[in-house]
C-alpha cells in the first residue's frame, strides 16, 4: 500500500496566534521528514496539527491511499498514524505490558507485534509484569516507543523521541526507525539530535516563517468549525 500525504498552505495556530506556516508539504510511504529549529519556533505545534490534535488556523492535509483499522478507506491523518510526544503517556501505576495492551486495545491492535516482541526491540525484554513507574527515564521513553509496534500503522508522528536514551539506545531506536521507513513506512520527527536515518530537512523559525504572530479570528473559528 502506498499512501501519499499533501499539505497545503498550513498554518498552525495555538489559541489565535499564529504559530507556524503556510507551509506545503508531500510525503510519500518510504519517506522521512525531520523538522528542526529552535525552541518556540513551532515544532511541536506543527506535529499536533498533523497529528490533529490541535485545529489547522488555514490551509488543507490531505491524505491518500491508506486504510484505517476499520478497513475502510483513511480520510485523516490521525486515523493511520501513532503520535508519540514529549510525554510518554503512560500510567506509572500499570505494568509495562498491562500500558502496551491498553495502547494495543486504543489503536486496534491491527497486524502488530506481540507485547514480548515490541519489549525485545526495545532492548526491555521481561519488563512486561514490571511497574511502569518502577523504570529508568530511559527506560520509560523506551517501553513508551514499543508503543509503535504493539499496533501496525503506516505514519509514525514523533515529537523529541529521543529524549532520555542514552547513546546504545539511539542506536536501537535508529534501526527502528530504519526498519519502519524501509518497509514502506511514513516518518515526521521534529528532533534537535541527529536520528540516524536519512531524511529530508524543514527547518521552522521564529521569525521568517509565520510573520505577524496574529491570525483573523474569522479564520479561526472557521477552522474550528464555530461558524
């Protein structure tokens, strides 16, 4: 399956201001895109308006060729894609596995790995009964990254994945990554460390980007579907 996404003229706003944007974007299974830039500068507001977590100020994402869990044809980008941000979201009172299964349940389950094979890439193998918060800062970015695998999709939106690992950890997390875009997979991180994989660049500012920070209200809530 290939799957391709278009984004034109988005703008990313938080509240209304104007964060980030227009920009255009096209990306394609087997593709990676690293978006780089200083902090505030709209990294993690854009992901979340790919993610659809956050309401595009303007401009369209448009997304074809893929099939959500359901089977039916994909119609957004948050229907086929894991999004892992700054937190792990996971609850430290659960096992590791018990999280996996809940994450496993929440996505659909569909053609992933089992809860033993996700811990085993992590390098967490016999973590599964274990505590989440019983874990290590690195450990915890790690069970939340097998996340990823426990249910298969085709685009992977990750914001700072690398956070807490260590150097042997990196590398691990780099071969996954390798693994997903070789196989067809779709790749957006917004990163200030190299991840090891080859990737087309988008480098976000304060300043050039976005322009006068404000947004029409109009414009807005339309977006928002206020009006």
């Amino acid at each position: 399956m290939t799957i391709r996404l278009v984004v034109r003229g988005l703008v990313a706003v938080r509240g209304a201001e104007r964060i980030a944007g227009p920009l255009d974007l096209d990306l394609a299974s087997g593709e990676a895109l690293v978006v780089t830039g200083e902090n505030g500068a709209g990294k993690s507001t854009l992901l979340r308006t790919l993610a659809g977590l956050l309401p595009a100020g303007a401009g369209t994402i448009q997304l074809d060729g893929a099939t959500g869990a359901d089977g039916e044809p994909a119609q957004r980008l948050s229907e086929v894609a894991h999004y892992l941000g700054h937190r792990n979201a996971m609850k430290a009172g659960l096992t590791v596995g018990a999280n996996l299964d809940v994450w496993r349940a929440f996505l659909g389950g569909r053609g992933g790995a089992s809860t033993g094979e996700a811990l085993d890439a992590v390098g967490l193998s016999g973590t599964e009964r274990t505590p989440f918060g019983y874990l290590s800062a690195g450990q915890q970015r790690r069970a939340a990254i097998a996340r990823l695998l426990v249910a298969a999709r085709p685009a992977w939106i990750l914001d700072e994945p690398t956070g807490a690992l260590d150097a042997a950890s990196q590398g691990l997390f780099a071969s996954l990554l390798a693994r997903h875009v070789e196989g067809g997979g779709l790749l957006i991180a917004a990163t200030h460390q190299p991840l090891g994989i080859a990737a087309r660049d988008l480098r976000l500012t304060r300043r050039s980007v976005f322009g006068s920070g404000s947004i029409d209200e109009a414009d807005l809530a339309a977006a928002e579907g206020w009006s």
